[in-house]
C-alpha cells in the first residue's frame, strides 16, 4: 500500500505572520516589543547581513524577552496564546490542504524552527505530528537558549531523518515560504513554495 507524508512549516506557510514575534508581542506588549526590538537591532541586522546565524539571533532575542522568566508562567502564556490568537492568524488556505492529506491517510508533520511551546498544543488539537525547536530550562526558569539545534535550513532534513524513514512514503510532499525551508523542500516529490 501506497504511504504520502506531508511536511508542513509553520511560520508564513501555516500561519499569517511570524508566530515568534507574535508570541513576544502577547506575552510582554507591543511597547516592549518594539522598544527590545530597537535595543537588539544590531544584532538583527548582523543577521540579516549574514554575519551571525540564525540561531545565534533567536538566542539574543529569547534571553533579552524570556531569560530568567518561569517556564510554567511561559507555558501558560504559550497555551493562551493557541487558544487566544493562533486561530485569527491561520491560513484557511493552509488549513484546507492539511485536511486534504489527512483525508489521504497521508502522514502530517509539522517541521518549524520555532519552539514546541506555542505550536505542540495545537498540533495535538489537529491530530498531526511535531517536529520543532527545543527551549532550554534550566532551575525551572527559561534560559533564553536552544536545547536542541535550531530546527532551520538542513537541520530540518537532520530532524526529519532522525524521526522516520523517507524511504517508507511513496509521496512526499513538502510546503515550506522561506530560504529555511528549501532543504526540506528539496528532499519532496511534491514541492510548493509559497502555494499550495
């Protein structure tokens, strides 16, 4: 029997607009936010000049918003924020086609290289799988660091391979809206950039 699996980014493919930042602007206020987004500008335009990675931004702009603060308070804000704002900011269009490979029988999985803490309750809402970047907590306090390698650019195919075998689906399809996501894409039958 024919198996598909369908690999889905979240941020800009599932969603409207980039959940990281969102998720900032909920849990401090956008005063805040712009105004850490003004302190960390340097280190944002070091990335965006490709100077520094990408991990190492995400890591300045965590421990500026969330280093030191109580992971069970993080959560917390993390699951009122699925059940609160995620929905508005869904793409129906998104929505639709993952429905359509569930109706398939295809596999659904989720490969985002944001954290699993705003993403996993509403995966598990969907009924689809997760595959995400890991927050570091350390003393029950986040530290503002990964705990995994940031799940970007080939570090999503290193996950994908580590979690199944491609070798097992007879289609696979990929949807991704980034440069992060043109090596998932690339290991597809079925590639779509910014469509669906």
């Amino acid at each position: 029997m024919k198996k598909g699996l369908a690999l889905f980014d979240f941020d800009g493919t599932i969603t409207k607009r980039d959940t990281f930042l969102e998720i900032i602007k909920y849990q401090k206020g956008k005063a805040y936010f712009y105004f850490g987004m003004l302190l960390l500008s340097p280190i944002l335009l070091l990335y965006k000049l490709k100077v520094i990675e990408n991990w190492r931004a995400k890591e300045r702009v965590l421990s500026f918003f969330f280093g030191g603060n109580p992971s069970d308070i993080f959560q917390s804000k993390c699951d009122q924020f699925i059940s609160n704002i995620l929905p508005t900011i869904l793409k129906p269009e998104a929505l639709q086609k993952i429905e359509f490979h569930r109706s398939q029988n295809h596999r659904v999985i989720v490969v985002s290289a944001s954290p699993y803490n705003w993403i996993e309750g509403w995966c598990k809402k969907m009924e689809i799988e997760l595959i995400a970047t890991k927050l570091e907590v350390d003393g029950e306090k986040i530290t503002g660091r990964l705990a995994s390698l940031n799940c970007y650019g080939a570090e999503k195919v290193n996950r994908i391979n580590e979690y199944l075998d491609l070798k097992e689906f007879d289609q696979i399809y990929a949807y991704g809206d980034s440069e992060g996501d043109k090596p998932m894409l690339a290991i597809a039958h079925h590639s779509f950039y910014r469509k669906f």
